[in-house]
C-alpha cells in the first residue's frame, strides 16, 4: 500500500524546471538517392515532448504554416511540392478551424532531379511555428543546406548535417504541471466513480457476502486483516492491469488520436448511449457466466492466489454494473491523450471499490452500521444512466466541431442537456419509473436533496440559451461562438468600464468586444502614453497564440482588470507573427542572424522582444514609463485574475510616483 500511495504522490507532485528563451525544436537535413539523376532533401524535425509543428497545409487566417524555399538555379529542378507525413489533424477552438499539426517528429521531403552531373550544394531557408499548452513562439527562420553527390563521388548515397537556429538559446525541460493537474482531475473523477460503484445492486450486497467468507475462513483477528489487505490489493491490481492493457496497446500518440477523431468520438458516443440504456434498465451487459464458475473453482482453492480470484470473481460477477462504469472512465481518460490516464483512473477506481471490502473484511463489526440492500441501489444506477447519457453528447458535440457541422451547435446541446437533467429531476422526485424500480410510496429526504439539486442545475442552464456563459460547464458544451446567436439574443457589447477616447486617435483602433483602445504600432501608441500620459502596456501577442486568447476572454474581461486596460494604461498590441512585409526602405538587417534582413513586421516585434527581455514567448506583457523603462517585473500567462489585477496596480502604481517635470 505504501508503494502504491508512493507512485500516486510522484504522478501528482513532479514537476520540472523551464527557461525563459524556448527552442523546443531540432532540425536535422539529409539526401537520398531515389535514381541516377533523382534525389529527396529530407528535412526533419525533432519536437519536445508538449510542443508541436503546425502543418505547411493552414488555412487562411490560422496559424503560420511550415514554409521551405529553395534557391533556384540551373544545376537541378524541383520535382512536384514539398511533402510531409499525416500529423494530427484538430478542431481549434481559437482559430475556429480545422488544423493539422505534428507532435515528436516531422519528416519533410523535396524531391528534386539533377541536371548536371556535378556535386551540388543546394541552399534553402525553412520558417515554422511552434506551440504548446502554455505558449506560441514567434515564427524562425532556418537556413538549410543539402550536397547531392556527383559522379566524383557517386558512392555516397545521402549525408546529415544538423541544421541549428541563429539564435542560440538554452536546452528547454518542459513542466508537466498541466498533465498532473489532468491526471489528479482524473483520479478524483474515477476514485468518486468507484464510490458510485460500489453502491449499485451488483456491489453493494456483496460485501456481507464476503465479510462472512473472510470472518469464517481466518483463523485469527490479524489472519483476518491480512487477508482483507491482500483482497483489496487484489481488486487493485485487477483494474490497474486493465488500464495499463489500454495504454499499452494505444499508446499516447493514438491516444491523443482519440481525442480528435471523428469516427472514435462517434463510436464513444455511440458506446456510452448502450452502457446508459444499460444502466436506466433495458438490459443488462454481462460478461458469459463460464468465466465466473472457472474463477470461482480457482477461488475455492485458498490461499493467496484463491484471495486474487476472488477478487477477480467479484470484478466478473459485479460486470454488469460496473463494466459501464469502468467503460467510461477509461473513455474519458483515452479522449485526454495522455498515455497513463487510463492506468491513473482504473487505480483511482479500485482503490475506491477495495478500501470499503477491505476495512469490512478486516473489522466486520462495522457492517451493523450499513443500510440494508433495497430499492436506493437500482436509483444509484439510474442516476449514473442519466449522466451517462449526458456525457455521451460531449463525444458527439467533438465529431460535430470537427466536421464544422453545425448541427450540435451551443443551443442544441444546452437543450438536450436540459431535457436529461431534467428528466433526471422529474425521476428523483418519482414522476417517472423506469423497469426495475420498486413502487414508491414516498420518497427520502436524500432524494429529496438531489432531485432539488439536480432541478436548480437544469435551471440554471436554461439562460444560456440566450447567450449566458455558463462558466460551471464552460468546459462542456460548444464554445459560444459556435451557436446560432454567438452572443446570445440581443447581445451588442460585452464587458464594464466606461471610458471616452473622443476620436480614436491615429494608428490605434478599438479592440473588439471589449472596445479596449490598442495600438499595434510601437512608436505610434508610445506618442499618444506621453500625450495622455499614461503608462504603456505592451503586449507581445500573436494570432496563434492560443493563451493570449484565453488572456483575452478569460481575464481582460473580468469587472477588476478590464476598467484598468480601458482608463489607465495605453495597451500597444505587437504580434510576433504578423506577416505583413516592412515598408519599403525599413528592411532592418537582423541582430539575431548576421547578414539577414527582417522581411516582415512580426520578425520586427520578435527580434526586439528577444533582445531586450530576453523571452520569446507569447503572451508576455511589460508595464513601461514614458522613458521605456519597465515599471515593475514583465509577466506571461497569468490566468489568475487576483495576480493580475495585482501585477497591473503595482506598475500603475510605480508610474504615479513619476515626476515628469
């Protein structure tokens, strides 16, 4: 046990150390010999575990694609596009699109044929994006280089040089904490789910049952005891092989697959609609009754093995309640793409189902204080077909954002919800009966409460509907721009804080919802902070920065921070990613790779966020006075509104204290 309890407190307390400048991708180039005059350029990638690539394939308006150009020149022609591998393809609830990207590796090939027969050295230049859960880099530029071997050299069939950015930074170890807040989310679920469990008919009236086997098969008090710990490691280790089978056979990038993927969101749809028809009385799902008898003779045999079959015989005989159970939190924690999630939720669940047989095995004086089997049990199961049914149009609503349908949009779905829940309500409170309910007389002050519980949630979704937020569920149903009113019936302006511009001034616009007055010009916004006097926010941002968007909907709205961005400070916006071309004549030779120029306006904003704070991360804000000098520590993402409120009043606070004169 204490091992166990050991392994749990490493998965949820490991975490690692970051830096600052990020460069979570290697490139590495070589050539191939397809025929006498035809080769490929392979170029590949070696991505960070966390990061991935996006695609050369983006839509208009998403992310920056992967790029390669080559050098024309009259030694060798290319030969059809540049081709890569199959990636994972999402729906991006930012971009609001479907968008490939790769994760580990990327091999890219050019094909090319020769026209001279010479060695040829082929030059090229690379631009790709990065991202991960917490940031987006600015996209970089790499220089690449391939030698095609001649006839004075024909043996060599290819060669790899590794390919290093121009701007040297620092080996990355990316934190986990995001996975193992995922993986505590998942153990708390599936270790309640296992308390669920055990009060359904198939579970709960075993336990006496095997009280009685343990009381009258130990020899002593401590034998007793004994053999309860090593039946409900037993029961442990059962369902922890189960998870580790299912990580072992998807592995995490088929797992991650799963959470994107059309058909296999159909399919879990499809699955937890059965295990909940199941669970509201249609049928049952057992397992063939074969495999209980050959494990109960094997059971009959004592000892410790006898212990583990017995064990196994209650996972079989007790299938057909908690084989939904265990059917859906192994979904969920597969659709979360992480490799151990189903291993963290099967320990989660048995050790909630074991801990009970086991303390009762071992002091079987405390069954006295259990209520008796009846009616409540099959209740406990309906109530888990009905949360089932709910959670199986999350898989569907998944499908239907992928294929950009339309038609499980927000309102849909909030409707459908409203309809379970409140035919959930309508049950607690003995409306409805479904086939294997008792005749209700009356109904109990704990039913009492759930059904009052369950009636105060469906009416509490019923405002969204019309365009309310729902922040409770947020995580559940579409996005609210993906409805038929993306914000909501007669909606025109969201957010507080009254603010008066009088006309916008010169290169600045109203930032919308919110109508926050930005700058996306430095020298522009930095003129109007010392006209108004004000000090300058710079937010170092980019159209692909899924946290910037998060910062933006999440936090900027909020009634504390959003007055501040509207009244007190003047926000300059510099995405690093704009790639909109330089005026003509302000081509500004590169700092960061000698002999290059900056072609484009993102490339402007990234140098300049790398040179002079040292991060290439996005978001990154900086709070400055009218000198350009930092008025307090820059920070990143800060999805905690308290510390960001708190961060901005220090800067403000620091730029009152100016004399300027």
């Amino acid at each position: 046990m204490k091992k166990i309890v050991l392994f749990l407190s490493i998965l949820i307390l490991s975490t690692s150390s970051f830096s600052q400048i990020l460069d979570p991708v290697k490139w590495s180039t070589s050539v191939e010999k397809i025929s006498d005059s035809e080769y490929d350029l392979i170029i590949q990638a070696t991505i960070e575990e966390g990061w991935h690539l996006y695609s050369q394939d983006v839509p208009e308006d998403g992310p920056i694609p992967t790029t390669f150009t080559f050098e024309k020149n009259d030694t060798y022609e290319l030969v059809g596009a540049t081709s890569e591998e199959e990636g994972h393809t999402v729906f991006d609830n930012v971009f609001e699109m479907k968008i490939k990207y790769f994760e580990n590796k990327a091999v890219f090939k050019q094909r090319i044929k020769k026209l001279s027969e010479n060695t040829l050295n082929i030059q090229g230049e690379l631009e790709f994006m990065v991202c991960d859960d917490e940031s987006c880099l600015p996209p970089t530029f790499v220089d690449l280089e391939f030698q095609v071997p001649g006839k004075e050299n024909a043996s060599v069939d290819f060669n790899k040089k590794e390919t290093k950015e121009a701007v040297k930074v620092t080996e990355l170890k990316k934190s986990n904490k995001s996975s193992n807040k995922s993986l505590l989310t998942i153990f708390i679920i599936a270790f309640f789910s296992g308390f669920a469990a055990l009060l359904t008919p198939c579970v709960f009236p075993m336990i006496p049952m095997t009280v009685s086997f343990f009381t009258k098969q130990s020899k002593s008090k401590s034998a007793g005891i004994k053999n309860a710990i090593i039946y409900g490691l037993s029961i442990v280790i059962i369902y922890v092989l189960l998870g580790i089978f299912v990580s072992a056979v998807f592995g995490a990038d088929a797992l991650n697959a799963l959470s994107t993927n059309v058909w296999f969101n159909i399919i879990f749809f499809l699955l937890l609609v059965v295990f909940a028809v199941s669970f509201l009385g249609a049928f049952e799902i057992t397992l063939p009754s074969s495999w209980g008898t050959k494990v109960d003779a094997q059971a009959d045999k004592g000892g410790v093995v006898g212990i583990f079959f017995m064990a196994l015989a209650l996972a079989i005989v007790s299938f057909s309640c908690t084989g939904p159970i265990v059917g859906t939190l192994l979904v969920e924690a597969a659709a979360g793409g992480n490799q151990i999630g189903p291993i963290v939720g099967m320990l989660g669940f048995s050790l909630a189902l074991a801990i009970p047989f086991a303390l009762f095995a071992a002091f079987p004086g405390w069954l006295n204080s259990l209520p008796k089997s009846g009616g409540w049990l099959n209740t406990v199961k309906v109530v888990l077909g009905f949360l089932e049914l709910a959670l199986a149009f999350k898989f569907l609503s998944n499908a239907d954002l992928v294929l950009d349908l339309h038609w499980l949009e927000r309102e849909v779905f909030l409707a459908i919800w409203i309809a379970i829940f409140g035919a959930l309500a309508f049950y607690l409170f003995g409306k409805i009966q479904l086939p294997h309910d008792s005749p209700i007389t009356h109904i109990s002050v704990g039913r009492l409460t759930l059904g009052l519980i369950t009636l105060s949630f469906t009416i509490y979704m019923i405002p969204g509907l019309w365009g309310a937020p729902l922040n409770l569920i947020s995580a559940f149903p579409p996005p609210q721009h993906y409805a038929e009113s993306p914000y909501g019936v007669g909606f025109s302006k969201i957010g507080t804080g009254e603010v008066n511009h009088g006309d916008i001034p010169d290169g600045a616009h109203l930032m919308a919802p919110h109508d926050i007055l930005a700058f996306n010009d430095y020298d522009l916004g930095l003129a109007y902070a010392k006209k108004v006097n004000k000090p300058v926010m710079l937010d170092f941002t980019g159209k692909a920065c899924v946290n910037c968007r998060k910062m933006e909907q999440n936090v900027w709205p909020k009634d504390k921070i959003l007055p501040i961005l509207k009244n007190d400070v003047v926000l300059i916006s510099l995405y690093v990613d704009d790639k909109r071309k330089l005026p003509e004549g302000e081509n500004i030779d590169s700092k960061l790779r000698p002999g290059k120029k900056l072609k484009y306006i993102g490339q402007k904003w990234s140098e300049f966020q790398a040179i002079k704070y040292g991060t290439n991360a996005q978001p990154f804000y900086v709070l400055m006075n009218h000198n350009e000098e930092n008025l307090n520590e820059p920070t990143a993402y800060t999805p905690n509104v308290d510390e960001y409120y708190a961060w901005l009043k220090e800067g403000i606070s620091e730029f009152n204290k100016i004399d300027f004169n």
